[in-house]
C-alpha cells in the first residue's frame, strides 16, 4: 500500500462530481441564484486544483501526470497487449483525461462569468463584454456542458477497464492508497491547500456571492 492522493485531490475529485450534477440540477429547474452558488464554490476548488498542480503532492502536480504524446501511445499500446505497467499516480492516458476535464470545467465556469439570459439571470462579468459577445458565450456554456458529460462517460469507462484488469481504483481515490504499485510515498500535507480553498471561496463570496 502506498500513499498516492492527498485529501485535497480527492476531495477535489468527488466534490467536483458533485458540484456539477448540482450546476445542472439549479440550471434545469431555474434555481439560478443556488446554481450560482454551487459554480462559485466549483470555481474556488478549480482554481485551487490548478495551484496545487504546480506546488502541491508529487502525484497532483501536472509534471507527474501530464506526458508526452509519445508516451501516451506507447502507454496505450502497452493497455492493448495487457502489458500496461502498475502507476504510481495517474497513468499517461489517465493523466491527459485529467487535463481534457479541467480545461472543459474551467471553459464551463468561465463562459458562465459573462453568460446571461437577458431576463432573469446574468453572469457577475457579462456587463463587461458587448451584448453579442455574452450571446454567444451563453451559448458556449449550454453547448460545453454536454462535452463535459461525454468526458465524464469516457472516464468512468476507463475506470471500468482498469477496475477489469485488477487496479482498485476508486477505492484508491478514497482512502489514498493503492495496492500493487512499488514507490516512496506521493502525498505530502495538503492543510495549504484547503486554507486556500476557504480564501478563495471567500473572496469570490466578497466580489461575486455578496451581489447574490
């Protein structure tokens, strides 16, 4: 058993699943200033993810995870021929999945800064931009969405696959630890970034939550 996620990943991890099945539920039953609520709390864990790849555990940063298209071929080769070697963290496909979501989430949130319906709900930023402009990035944060979903269906079908081959890996994003894998440990103190995610969530209440 070695010590892979930090609590701050996996707390990101299903808090994220969570958040946007409540973005979605707010959205589609016109509940829009808890909606708002919920995507402000989803954009202080993303953008406290995105600092914790840079500084935080060895297995969160994007350095570990994120490799090249060479390596994710051979990797994917490798899968094919079941001959896929053990990971520490993340595994070279996994890793590239994991930045596809952030990017697709991040797109969501920040098109939903400058959405509005021009009637009842409008985004803290769209009286920045031109009324077009805030046109089509509304249309942008309806169509994202289902992108979102795909990615979030091809990732569970992964999971699936490894789960297959024998890796326990959603156990592993809950207590931490993974079984069958050789290596010094992945996890260091992550109580940096949960005083960040509370600083955070506090300045998006002072500029945007207050207005709500």
């Amino acid at each position: 058993m070695v010590r892979v996620w930090d609590s701050f990943v996996r707390g990101f991890h299903w808090s994220q699943l969570l958040l946007l099945v409540g973005c979605w539920w707010t959205a589609e039953y016109g509940h829009m200033v808890w909606h708002q609520w919920v995507a402000m709390t989803l954009l202080a864990f993303w953008l406290v993810r995105v600092i914790w790849g840079f500084v935080g555990s060895p297995s969160a940063r994007f350095s570990h995870f994120v490799k090249s298209p060479a390596a994710v071929w051979r990797y994917g080769q490798q899968l094919l021929r079941h001959q896929a070697p053990a990971q520490l963290g993340h595994n070279p496909l996994g890793g590239w999945m994991v930045v596809a979501l952030m990017v697709v989430v991040g797109l969501q949130l920040g098109s939903g800064l400058f959405a509005s319906d021009e009637i009842f709900f409008q985004g803290p930023l769209a009286a920045w931009v031109s009324a077009d402009t805030s046109s089509w990035l509304t249309l942008l944060h309806h169509r994202n969405f289902d992108y979102i979903v795909w990615l979030g269906i091809i990732h569970v079908l992964a999971v699936m696959v490894h789960c297959a081959r024998g890796e326990r890996l959603v156990p592993a994003m809950f207590s931490g630890r993974k079984r069958g894998v050789n290596g010094p440990s992945q996890v260091k103190a992550s109580w940096p970034a949960w005083l960040m995610l509370v600083l955070c969530w506090l300045a998006l209440w002072f500029w945007w939550g207050a207005t709500l």
